[in-house]
C-alpha cells in the first residue's frame, strides 16, 4: 500500500509540475498581434514611480538581515543589522538599535528608528528621515532644485525627463502685463527660498520649482494659472502640463525681466530724444524715469539719480560683460538698477530699488538701511569705495570708479613749533567745502539774515596758499593743491554740524555757474600744461542734490540734466518734472557732480 500511495503522489506532482510549466510558457508568450493600431497600447507599459512606490509598500515583506525585493525594500530587525537597500524607487528600513542604513534612491526614502541609528539618502525627490536618540542624518531631498538642469540632463531612473516645446498654448491671453514686477527680491511666496523661482504671469506671484510636489504646481491646480517663467534662465512654461512656451510675444516680458542693451544702443543713448510710453498710457522718458521709495531712502534715489548722469560709469554698468568676472551682489544689482532705469520698454514708468538697496544692507552690514534716514554724502562716499574694491582685478589695480572721479591733492601740513614741513600727495573722489557761518542775529524786520557766498571763495581752499587749521589728529596748518583735476569733479558743501545738544543746519546760498565753469579762474595755482597735451579745466555741472527743510525733518532732492536736449529736471522719488536752469541755482546745494568739457 504504501508502494502505491508513493507511485500516486509522483503522479500527482509530475501533473502539477507539467501544469505549472505550461503556466509559464503561456504567460511568457507574447499576445497575438492586432489587426489594427492600438493608440492606447503604448500607455499600458507606461507606468508611475508614485504607484510603483505605494505598490511596494502594500507588499512590504518581512526580510530579516537583507533583502532585495521586486520594489527594492529591504528591512532589518534586530540588533546590530546592517541593511543596505539599492533601487529607483524604494526604501530602505532599519529598525532597532544600532542599525546601519544606507538607501540610495531616485524617488525613495532611508528611515531609521530606534537608538544610535545612522541613515544616509541620496535622492532626487525623497527624504532622509531619522527618529531616536543619537541619530545622524545625512542628505535631505530637496524638490527639484533646478528643473532647467534635470531637462538638459538623462534622469538617474528609469525615466529621463523631456520637456516638450510649443508654440502655441491656449492659456496665453491670460497673461497679465499690468501686474508684473520684477523689481523686487526673487523669493518664493510661500516657501522663502530664492532656489528655482518661477513669476506666475497671470497674477504676479512668485512661486518655488515646477515638478508635481512644487507650490507653482499647486498654484496651477488651485487658481488656475498656467503660465510661468523661469526667473533665472528666461524660459517659459505651462502648468501642470509641463511643456514650454516658445512664442515670440512674450520677448518684452523677457525685455523688462532682464533687459539688454548693445554697444550700439548705449553709444545712441545721449542723442535719444523719444519718449516711452508705458502700459498705462503714461509718457517717460528712459534714463529720467523715478525711484521708489521704499521708507525713509531718498538719500539712496537722489545719489542713484546723480550716478546715472555719469556717462562712462553708466555705459560701464549698462553691458554686464564688463563686470561679469566680479562675484559681489552689489555691482550685479547696480547694474541691473542702472539698465531698468535707462530701459525704454518698461511696463511702467518708474523703478523701485528694492534688491539694490537689499545688496546695500548686507555689503554695508546695516550701516544703511531701509527706514533710517542717513546721508547722501556718507552714502555716495561708501558706495564708490565698495565699488572700487570689488570691481578691481588686482591689489593696485583701477577700476571705472578711480578713472571716473579720481584726482590728486598736495597737502602741506605745518606743525605748531616745528618749522619743517610736511609735504605728501593723497588721491580724492570728492572735495569738501567749508561754508561761512551764518549770522546769530536778526536783521530790522526780526527775519535771519541769509549769507550767500561764491563758490569761487570756497574754492580758494585749494590754491595751495589759504591756510586751514585742523585740530586732529594734532593741531596744524594745512594748505591744499589740485594737481590733477579728475575727469568728474564732486563738491561736498558742509551744511550740517553736531554740537553737544543737537544737529544744526547752515542755510548758506551757494552761487554757482551752471555751465562754463573755469576752474583755473578759481584756482591759479593749477599745474601749467605741457606742450602738445591737451587739458581742459572748464566744467559743466551735471547733477546738484540739496536739502530742504530742517536738519532732522527736511528732505532731499535732486537736479539733473538731460544731455540729448540740455533740459533741466527736478526730481524726488517719484516725482520729475521739468525745471529751469535758474531754479537750480536758488537751492541749497549740498553735493554737485561736474562734469569736464571734452575738447
């Protein structure tokens, strides 16, 4: 009997086994072809990481020590085990104590739990995730830091992501040009990062990366805005579709994002005469445009406003080739500032300078800040040094600042009961004249008297012959000399003072020519010019910041002229409006730029 059941059980076996084996050669086989093209047949081999993902964790076999499953989980339990878990879409699980977890993955996870645990994850889109005590994580996915590059570059998966191109989108008459502005800093809304920031063109709104976990992927869903461009690389996209936009009518938009100028377009502009017209029908003119401001930093619109009058330090800043080898934020943000404000295609006409003034705080360590009044001259003193520091190439190199701005003094200095004298040579970007003092009493009407002085007797301080006396650092005589006149001449007047109680003002006019100013009439003691040079001392003024009202109330604004028509403009933030010639002259002027007359 028993010889039997064992010949019947073979039986048994030797059926299933053939069985089993026809199974899987019908399984293997591949199905009979159709009669016709199947459009959906290429969509039923495609499937989702996400699914393969929520699959695997539905199987989720128990493996002690190691284990490598169709999804790629692997799980240890216990004491001292070490799991290693390698795949494209999986997790790798240690739990206990002392467990060693190491998951590498393109959309997974590596989690540790228990004590002394140490997980490392190295991973597109995942996380890094441990619980305990004395745990060491390492690597912590980030979402899709730079889409561009993952387009341009194979995936590390299965898949390799490709960015369809269109030239047509259906979503293109939503964009808003009216509420666009890429004046201010390039953060996320939501998130605060400055990584991978697209401008949503519907409503404005900057949003973080573009992949399905993004907050413009969300916003698309939510709000219904589909048309993004990359801030950074100027490339437009549709959401959630995820194809770029390759359509010639969203140029401007790339124009007022970054805009461009040619050499030929910066050599034209000083002869431009047009006007722009912005979207709200309001008329500008490009380089006169105003600057917001953004809480007490008119000091930074009005210095801003006298630099762009500058010729060669504004064709310098207007081609960022120029500068492109300096790493410094700040000269990146000048530049960018300087082309807004002389771009002629602007959606409006005005310019808030908001990131420049953010690159200011941090290069100046909040000396300058937003809401702190401070000075023009304090500010435009700080501001040409840095820039000279970062744009120079070496230790004793030039820079445009030092070419623009850079004269030459000689100081003699006397000391008091010591008959030698000290004679040195010092360079200057700015010049500061001493004001009179103003009269303490009132004249028969019980109004003060308002002096007013020539700048010419101001500037007898630098013929090398008035004496002026110092008391630091060590009691002296000093007399100056110009013995090199720079090409851009700034006058500082002195008109604030600190006493031990209060900031008080001098209300000095300063008389001052306009045009055709002869500097060698005002001081003789000028270098003679030699044989076949060609110098000219006679100097046109340019740009003149004054001061209205009281020391800690007042205000500033500024005067400048337009070069392609000789035109005078007053200007105060937002505020510019054409002038007279003689309206400058009335002002309390407290910084002049000069400009030298070619020959």
């Amino acid at each position: 009997m028993k010889n039997e059941r064992e010949v019947k059980n073979g039986d048994v076996e030797e059926e299933r086994e053939m069985k089993r084996t026809r199974l899987i050669e019908r399984s293997a086989s591949p199905p009979p072809p159709l009669g016709f093209n199947n459009p959906l047949l290429p969509l039923a081999n495609a499937y989702d990481e996400d699914d393969e993902e929520e699959e695997g964790e539905r199987r989720n076999p128990q493996a002690r020590g190691s284990g490598e499953e169709d999804n790629g989980t692997a799980i240890g339990e216990g004491n001292g085990n070490e799991v290693v878990g390698e795949e494209d879409n999986g997790a790798a699980i240690g739990e206990g104590n002392g467990n060693e977890v190491v998951g590498e993955a393109d959309n997974g996870a590596a989690i540790g739990e228990g004590n002394g645990n140490e997980v490392v994850g190295e991973e597109d889109n995942g996380a890094a995730i441990g619980e305990g005590n004395g745990n060491e994580v390492v690597g912590e996915g980030e979402q899709e830091l730079n889409d561009d590059e993952d387009d341009a570059s194979m995936g590390r998966g299965k898949h390799s992501r490709h960015v369809e191109v269109r030239r047509d989108c259906p979503y293109l008459d939503t964009v808003n040009r009216q509420v666009l502005d890429f004046d201010f800093e390039r953060f996320c809304s939501v998130s605060l990062s400055n990584l991978n920031v697209y401008a949503c063109l519907v409503c404005g709104k900057y949003f973080q990366g573009r992949s399905q976990k993004s907050h413009a992927y969300t916003h698309s869903l939510e709000a219904g805005h589909h048309v993004y461009i990359n801030l950074l690389t100027e490339k437009v996209y549709c959401l959630p579709d995820s194809y770029e936009i390759n359509d010639p009518s969203l140029d401007d938009i790339r124009h007022v994002l970054n805009p461009r100028f040619s050499r030929a377009q910066v050599e034209e502009l000083d002869r431009n005469k047009n006007w722009s017209r912005a979207l709200d029908g309001s008329d500008y003119l490009p380089g006169m445009v105003g600057l917001n401001n953004i809480q007490k930093t008119e000091f930074v619109n009005v210095t801003i406003q006298s630099l762009m009058r500058v010729t060669p330090l504004r064709n310098f800043f207007l081609i960022p080739e120029n500068y492109q080898h300096c790493k410094s934020p700040l000269v990146h943000r000048f530049g960018e500032l300087t082309r807004k404000i002389w771009h002629a295609r602007n959606f409006k006409g005005q310019v808030s300078p908001h990131e420049f003034l953010q690159a200011v705080m941090k290069a100046s360590k909040k000396r300058f800040r937003i809401g702190q009044q401070s000075d023009p001259v304090e500010f435009m003193s700080w501001l040409l040094n840095t820039l000279h520091m970062d744009l120079r190439t070496s230790k004793d190199g030039s820079s445009i600042i030092h070419q623009c701005f850079q004269g030459e003094l000689e100081v003699v200095r006397e000391y008091q009961g010591n008959e030698n004298k000290e004679i040195s040579r010092m360079p200057f970007l700015m010049l500061g004249l001493d004001l009179p003092p103003p009269p303490l009493f009132k004249d028969v009407m019980e109004k003060n008297i308002i002096p007013q002085v020539f700048l010419f007797d101001l500037l007898k301080k630098f013929d090398g012959e008035t004496v002026t006396e110092v008391v630091r650092p060590r009691l002296a005589r000093m007399r100056y000399r110009i013995t090199k006149c720079p090409p851009y001449l700034m006058f500082h007047m002195v008109r604030f003072k600190k006493n031990n109680f209060f900031k008080e003002k001098n209300p000095t006019l300063v008389n001052f020519p306009v045009k055709d100013m002869e500097l060698r009439d005002y001081i003789p003691s000028l270098p003679t010019v030699a044989e076949g040079e060609r110098v000219c001392t006679k100097y046109n003024l340019i740009a003149n910041i004054v001061h209205d009202g009281k020391p800690e109330d007042g205000y500033f604004r500024v005067f400048v002229q337009r070069k392609s028509q000789e035109l005078w403009y007053e200007m105060q933030d937002l505020h510019v409006a054409e002038t007279l010639p003689q309206m400058v002259e009335l002002s309390e002027a407290y910084m002049q730029i000069y400009e030298q007359q070619g020959e």
